[in-house]
C-alpha cells in the first residue's frame, strides 16, 4: 500500500523548526511531514492542545482565587479556621505527586512489552489516585466550613473539587487502560491511551502542586 503523505504548503517549515525542540517535546508533536499514518503523533499533539485549553479553566480558577484573597479583608468568617494542613492532606499530597513516579515506568514497560510489569504499575497507580479521591472526602467532612460559607467555602471546594473530577477522570481512564491490556494484541500498533493518559496524570500532579501551595500553605 503507498504511503500518503500530506504536503505542507505553509510558509513556515514546521518540520525543521521541530527538529529544533527537545526530544521529550517532539514526543507531543506530530512527525514525519504530516504524513497519514502519523496517528500517535498527530492524537498526541491534539490532546496536548486540550490540556492547554483545561490549563486556561484552572489558571482563571486560580488568578480568581489570588484577586479575592488579596480583596478581601475578612477572608475567614469568625470561628472558622479555614483548610488546615493537616496530615490527611500531607499525606494525600504524597501519595499524588508519588503516583507520577509510578505511572510513568508504566507506560516505558508497555513500549517494551512488559506487559505484566505495565499491569501491577498501573494498577499500584489507580490505588494511590483513589486513595487520594478518598483522603479528599475525609477531608471535606471534618471541615469547619461548607460551600455556602462565604468566599473561603465556596472557592475551596470549587477548586478541590474540579481537580477531584479531574483525578476521577484520569483514575477511569487508568481502568479502562488496564482492561484494554487483557485484549490479546491490543496494544502492539499504537500505545496512544495510555500515552494520553500518562500526561493527564501530570498534568493532574502539577495543578495540585498550586492547589496546594495556594490553599494550605498561603496563611493570612
């Protein structure tokens, strides 16, 4: 079968300012000239391009967040203490940030078909993100405060809470993977899903690094 192979008539040589970046970004860029069978590539790139688009919401979240702080003179109501660091959440924050050392070694294994070693990796990694999602929940009941208690209440648990949905997300993707590595075969063209899913799960990480330092460690 010939291969097809889209020409670039744009101006600009993408395919030589390309060769130009590291190779850990070329990895999210699509190669060979926009040639068809470019699927990793091309899919890698487009959800690199969403990541970017989820980034925009939560920087919006976060700026928002940092303008009511600095606006508001009585951030805490009275009697209210406001999100502790309390060991839950030290721990939780391990246990996240930890999970990224783990997934990754997953998917190298599955690149070199290690298909048993993929499997006990990934899965050690759908633990640790469940675990976080359950620490949260233990977190948000021994609060002193709920969502309707003013600005603190409903900006913590705005951004605690999308980026649970996003840890849920990114655990449901996990699963999915995972059964997907039992079809025999499914996974010797392309390692596209658990690719995505690896970078999620960074991306998923690094959010919680400024979640963290804006909500538990940013004292009045």
């Amino acid at each position: 079968m010939q291969r097809r192979t889209h020409i670039d008539e744009s101006p600009i040589r993408f395919d030589l300012w390309r060769r130009r970046l590291p190779n850990w970004l070329q990895r999210f860029l699509p190669s060979g000239g926009g040639s068809h069978e470019d699927h990793h590539g091309k899919g890698m790139f487009g959800f690199t391009v969403f990541l970017l688009s989820e980034s925009i919401i939560f920087l919006s979240f976060i700026f928002t967040y940092i303008a009511l702080r600095l606006t508001t003179k009585n951030w805490l109501p009275p009697g209210i203490s406001g999100p502790e660091l309390s060991t839950i959440v030290v721990i939780n924050t391990v246990v996240l940030l930890s999970s990224s050392f783990v997934i990754q070694p997953a998917e190298n294994a599955l690149k070199r078909n290690q298909l048993n070693k993929f499997r006990w990796l990934w899965l050690i990694t759908i633990a640790m993100g469940s675990y976080f999602l359950v620490g949260l929940l233990i977190e948000w009941k021994s609060l002193d405060f709920k969502i309707t208690t003013g600005l603190v209440g409903s900006t913590f648990y705005l951004l605690t809470g999308f980026h649970g949905l996003h840890v849920l997300a990114g655990v449901v993707l996990q699963i999915i993977m995972l059964i997907r590595s039992f079809i025999p075969g499914n996974y010797n063209k392309t390692h596209f899903g658990t690719s995505a899913t690896t970078l999620f799960w960074h991306f998923v990480d690094v959010v919680w690094v400024f979640l963290f330092s804006l909500l538990y460690l940013w004292r009045t």
